[in-house]
C-alpha cells in the first residue's frame, strides 16, 4: 500500500511511526507539495525508508527540507544525508536546538524564492514553547499547522496520561488548541495578528501532524478553534 497518499491538487502526506514526548506517544505526519517547477516542498518529514523514498523519488526531485517548527526536527539529519542537494530550512529558535545540523536558511516572515508562488507563510509568534510556521498551499487551498491544533482518539491514552489528555483537550469532541500551547501565549497581540493574516487565506481545507485532516469548510474550522483567542 502507497505511504504516500493524495490529498488535494499538488499536495499528498504521509503518515509515519510514533514518537514518544514524556511517556506520550505522538503520530507523525509529513507533507509533500509538488512546486511549480517540478520540484518538491517536504514538510515536517518523518522516519525515511526505502520504500517511501522510492514514493517521493517518484513524484519529483526534493528542493527543500522545513522544519515548521522548533519541536519537529527529528527525521531532518537523515532526509537531508538523503538528499544532500536540497535545501534545509530552520523555524525560529531551532538551528540553537539543532547545532549538529548545517541550515541551508531560515524561514522567515515572507516566503522563499524556492516556494512564494506556490505557498504562503505566517509565523505565529509569543509562545513560550515554540513560534510555529504555519503555510498555506494555494492550488489545494490547504492550511498546514503542526502543534497548535491536535487531536487524539480517548483510546490513545491510559491511566494518568489519559487525564492529562483530556484535561489539555488533547482528547476533546474535536480538534483544539491543547491548553499546554494556550497558556504559553505571553504575548496574544503578537499571535492575533498571525492569526488574522491565516484568516485572510481562502482555505477549504487544514493539514495538522497530529490530528485528521479538515475538508471543507477550513476557514470556520479555523474561526471555530481558535476563538478564545480572537475573544
């Protein structure tokens, strides 16, 4: 079976082992874009074997590695002895966590040359545990987010962790902020802003690593979710 599936125009994932965080076990997700000129866009990539490399060799060639943000960085040293010709991008905070890695960029508040006709950017800053790139792919209209939306199955959890859980809203009806990443927010004006301009985007759809995918609708998903925030 493909590892590799199609979500929307130009956009597929792929899901890979878990990871554990604290005794937490955490899916992991990756995405790939196909970029206008043939090349690849992979974020926030997980374990590599042979038979999901044979998966992306197929599609094209990989231009550029991105971490999205400081707390995803696990799989980018072996991707990046994969494919030693593309480029690794560092979310803010991470080449100080990662000095064992040799960033080809950081990403930053516009987008790169590699990538600004086919994605666009925000980075939701004033958090204390992390500032999050959050990326926008046109053709599919995906919004991508990585830690500030989860959610998890009840089943996926036990004994006091099964608590924590569902106190963090890790484990709510439906998709939340977790209140780890709510409360961290020191500076909210700094983060409404980001989150005005992900606002803006006409998205249908929302991509997140650790929680299933939104189609449809992604722009009241998003209004949804994050009203604590906008009140």
């Amino acid at each position: 079976m493909s590892r590799l599936q199609l979500f929307g125009e130009g956009i597929w994932l792929a899901d890979g082992p878990a990871t554990a965080v604290a005794g937490f076990r955490y899916p992991t997700r990756m995405a790939v874009v196909g970029l206008g000129d043939g090349g690849l866009f992979v974020w926030s990539p997980v374990a590599l074997d042979d038979g999901l490399r044979a998966e992306v060799d197929a599609l094209g060639e990989v231009r550029c590695l991105i971490a999205p943000n400081s707390l995803h960085h696990l799989f980018l040293g072996e991707w990046k002895h994969a494919y030693p010709s593309a480029r690794l991008f560092a979310p803010p905070g991470l080449r100080a966590r990662r000095r064992d890695l040799v960033f080809d960029g950081d990403i930053g508040d516009a987008p790169d040359r590699i990538w600004e006709s086919d994605l666009d950017q925000v980075i939701v800053r004033g958090n204390l545990i992390t500032s999050e790139v959050v990326f926008f792919h046109r053709a599919s209209r995906t919004a991508i987010f990585t830690d500030l939306i989860q959610h998890f199955e009840r089943s996926s959890f036990s004994g006091w962790r099964a608590i924590v859980a569902r106190l963090d809203l890790m484990t709510a009806p439906q998709a939340e902020v977790p209140r780890k990443f709510r409360v961290p927010f020191t500076d909210r004006q700094a983060a409404r802003k980001a989150l005005r301009r992900i606002l803006a985007w006409p998205v249908e759809n929302v991509v997140m690593a650790h929680a299933p995918p939104i189609t449809g609708d992604g722009s009241a998903f998003l209004r949804r979710t994050f009203a604590w925030l906008l009140a």
